[in-house]
C-alpha cells in the first residue's frame, strides 16, 4: 500500500488548536505553578522524509499559546526564530493501521507579563530547541496528546547562562482546525 496518498502534500499548510492543561513551570524566585495554555501552531509540509517507510518534512511557520496565572498574569510562548529551529518530522512507523510518530520542533520565546522580582513582564528564550512527540493513527492531530521530551530551561534573551526558569512538562492535545 502507497502510504503517500495518506499524507498531506508539500506546500500545504496546516492549522491546529492546542491546549495543555496543569502545565508544571518552575520559577526559581518562587517555585512551582501551575498553568493552562491555550492557542494554535501553523506547520507547512516541506519535503518528502525518505528514510524507514517514509513521511514529511514540516516547518513550523506560527504558534503561540498563553495562560493566565494570578501572580504572574498572562503567561506566553511565542514561536522564536523559525530560520534556526530544526524541521520537524512526520514518520511514517506502519502503513496498516496507519501509524506515525510527529516530532515537533519549537524554539520559544516565554513572556511572564508580572515577573517575580521585576517591574514588569519579562522575556525569556528556551537554551535549547524542545521537542515535542505525537504518537499519531491520523495526520493532521484530532485530539492526539504530544509530550514534552525532556525538561526545558529557559534564560533572559541574551543571557543563555543565567536560567531562571523550566518547563517540565508540556501534554499538548492538538486537533486539526481547518
């Protein structure tokens, strides 16, 4: 079976919602919070993924999420540099059922309106690109979950070494929202 039928072609470009409910970020000034993000991520299908059974080649081209805390007010990730940030992958694992795994690849920007400490909001950039992994029975998402793979740390921009902050968890359920 020609599982390239089953797959977006290049060029499209495909909107999704997200939302992640009791996101765990620590702040070093004042702990742990909890946090639920709400918003929407943009890729285009890029290019044919060659290897193992096949698949896409997806650029992230928007994404944004916010929440609401009572300390620190809107709290944003913003898509940072989209030239620096690897693209992301659509695997291809079997063909039936029809199986794949989505890597997504983010760089952020993370504004706390009300930062703990400062006057005002603040911005700070993720030290490395995160990845995100969907577990997939379709393509695009319908209310599939992806999870952060590893803790992410996030510093001032500018200032990569002084980290102030991580995200330790990120269970994103993203559907398709033609």
């Amino acid at each position: 079976m020609n599982i390239d039928g089953q797959l977006p072609p290049i060029g499209v470009e495909i909107p999704c919602c997200g939302y992640a409910v009791d996101v765990p970020l620590k702040i070093d000034a004042i702990g742990m919070v909890q946090l639920d993000f709400k918003g929407g991520i943009r890729v285009r299908i890029e290019s044919n993924l060659n290897n193992g059974l096949g698949g896409r080649r997806l650029k992230i081209i928007g994404e944004e999420y916010s929440a609401d805390h009572p300390e620190l007010g809107r709290v944003t990730l913003s898509q940072a540099d989209i030239d620096a940030t690897p693209l992301s992958l659509l695997e291809v694992i079997t063909n039936t059922p029809p199986q794949y795994k989505n890597t997504l690849f983010h760089d952020f920007t993370l504004t706390i309106d009300k930062f703990p400490g400062s006057n005002g909001p603040m911005t700070l950039s993720n030290t490395k690109t995160l990845a995100t992994l969907g577990d997939l029975t379709v393509f695009p998402p319908q209310g599939d979950i992806y999870q952060l793979q590893q803790p992410i740390d996030f510093a001032p921009v500018g200032n990569p070494g002084k980290v102030v902050a991580q995200l330790t968890a990120l269970p994103m359920t993203m559907s398709h929202n033609p």
